[in-house]
C-alpha cells in the first residue's frame, strides 16, 4: 500500500469536507470533556472520601435541660453520668475499636459556635445552656462505628450518638449524582460524534463516487479504498480529543487549583491526575472516530 498516496487522498477528503470536520471536532472536544471532568469528578470523591472518612469522628451528646429524649427524662446529664459514658469509652470492650477522645464542654461548645457561627443571627440569640457536652470520638477503624453507638446509644444522659460519616455520605450521593450525570451526557454527546464522523465519511465518499468506481475498476482492494477516509475520522478525533485534554488540564490549573483549592480547605485533583486522564480521553476520541469511520465507509462499499 501506497502511504503517500493514501494520506493525500486523506488530506484531500479533509479539505473537501473542512466544514464537516470542525463539527467533528467540536461535537467530539465537547463530549469528551465531559468524559474528562467525570473521571475528574470520581477521582476527587475517592480522594475525599478517603481523606474525611478517616477523619470521621463519632460524637456522643449529652443531656441538655431542654433535651427531649427518651435517654434525657431526668433532664440535664449529671457528672456521674457522665463519668459512666467516659468509663464505657475506656473499657475493655470500646478500647481496642477507640484511637482517641475528649471531651467537649458547654464552655467549649460554646466558643466553638461563635467562632463558627460569628456574624449570623445564631450567633446572637443561642446560649451555653443550650449546647450540648460531647464526648468526640476517633476510631481506629471508623467503619466500625455501630459498636459505639449500640454501646452507648442507650446509656441514662446520652442524648445521641452521631457518626459523621452520614453527613460524609450525603455529600459524597450528591457528587455521584453530578458524575453520573456528567457521564450520561457524555455518553449522549459521543453517540452524536460517532453519528455526525459516519455522516461525515459518507459524504466525503460520496463526492468522491467516481474516483471510487474507477480505483475499483482498476482492482484496488477495500482496504486501500476504506484507509484514507478512516484516517479521515482518526484525524478529526485526535484533535477533538486532544482539545478535550487540554480544556481538562486547563479546568484542573486555573479554576480547581487556581480558584477553589484556595478558597476552600479541602484536597482537590491536581494536575498529575488531569495528565492520568489525558490519555484515557485520546484513546477514546481515536477509537470511536476509527470504529465509525470504518463502519461508515464498509456500509457504503458496499451498497
């Protein structure tokens, strides 16, 4: 097989149809960007979720004077029932699952809201008296958080035993959804580009219908007829995919990077892991561009 003639008959089809294949390129740079910031999106919920989930503490809150709870009918948590909490936690039983703890006054509870709270209204109108105590709680294996709170769920002064991976969970279903949805379309976007590259390829073989009648006339095989329009489509996803990169790697630096990682004080992707999808995304964007092209042109052989 000629090269040099099959990629010129490549980069004349190209020509030809240039209007074509910057849609292609356009319909696969948008698709696979959304391909790219799913991968992103998973990557950063792992990096997450094994970041806080290791930091989850469980918190035991005690008796307030206004607690309604069925474990709070005598009111506000006394020192003894308090020291039975503390006991329960240093055990036999509790000790091998507990790295550490400590325990959070009303005091305490109280700067901590103000702090945290300072300039909202709450910060102004709630009191000591109405913040719970709590034992904060570490564990060695925070998976093993419903130990703790069967242990202590049902001691007298205990008003609750939380584990803060709930609230983790929460957050993590929320950015599944927003990946799902990001590979939902991308999924919808990638069947529009191998859709528009088949569309593509036929038209440039159709306008090249004579030339193709008389390569077949003078024997040429299928496979040098069918190579230069599946370069076509190869060509068209390449760039589209590596356009795609580079919005990925730019979203990554400028806005997660530049932007959030400084506002906000959590771990985010960096660039080495934008890089790790680079690739993934040129191989997809190829491939696609290659089935379609090669389906396109076999289906219109052989008509």
């Amino acid at each position: 097989m000629r090269l040099g003639l099959v990629l010129g008959e490549a980069a004349s089809g190209l020509r030809r149809n240039a209007t074509m294949v910057v849609s292609v390129v356009l319909v696969t740079f948008v698709s696979l960007t959304f391909v790219g910031v799913a991968a992103l999106l998973q990557l950063q919920i792992q990096q997450m979720r094994g970041y806080w989930y290791d930091r989850a503490q469980v918190a035991v809150y005690m008796c307030t004077a206004v607690s309604t709870a069925a474990g709070c009918i005598d009111g506000e948590a006394t020192p003894e029932q308090k020291e039975a909490v503390e006991a329960q936690l240093g055990g036999d039983t509790l000790a091998p699952f507990i790295d550490e703890y400590y325990f959070e006054d009303r005091d305490r509870a109280y700067a901590n809201f103000q702090e945290q709270f300072e300039g909202t209204p709450a910060a102004d109108y709630v009191t000591p008296d109405v913040l719970n105590e709590t034992f904060w709680v570490n564990l060695v294996d925070p998976s093993q958080s419903a130990v703790l709170v069967e242990s202590l769920a049902g001691l007298a002064g205990v008003e609750q035993v939380v584990d803060q991976r709930r609230y983790l969970d929460q957050i993590f279903n929320v950015l599944n959804a927003a990946s799902y949805t990001a590979v939902a379309v991308a999924g919808v976007m990638l069947i529009a580009a191998a859709l528009l590259i088949a569309t593509t390829i036929r038209l440039s073989a159709y306008s090249r219908r004579k030339e193709l009648g008389i390569m077949r006339l003078v024997g040429a095989s299928n496979r040098f007829i069918q190579t230069p329009f599946v370069l076509e489509g190869i060509f068209a996803g390449l760039i589209g995919s590596l356009l795609a990169g580079g919005a990925v790697v730019a979203i990554v630096y400028f806005f997660v990077q530049g932007y959030l990682a400084e506002t906000l004080s959590f771990t985010f992707v960096g660039l080495g892991d934008a890089l790790l999808v680079v690739p993934l995304l040129v191989g997809v964007g190829v491939l696609l561009a290659a089935i379609s092209a090669a389906i396109a042109i076999g289906r219109y052989l052989r008509v």
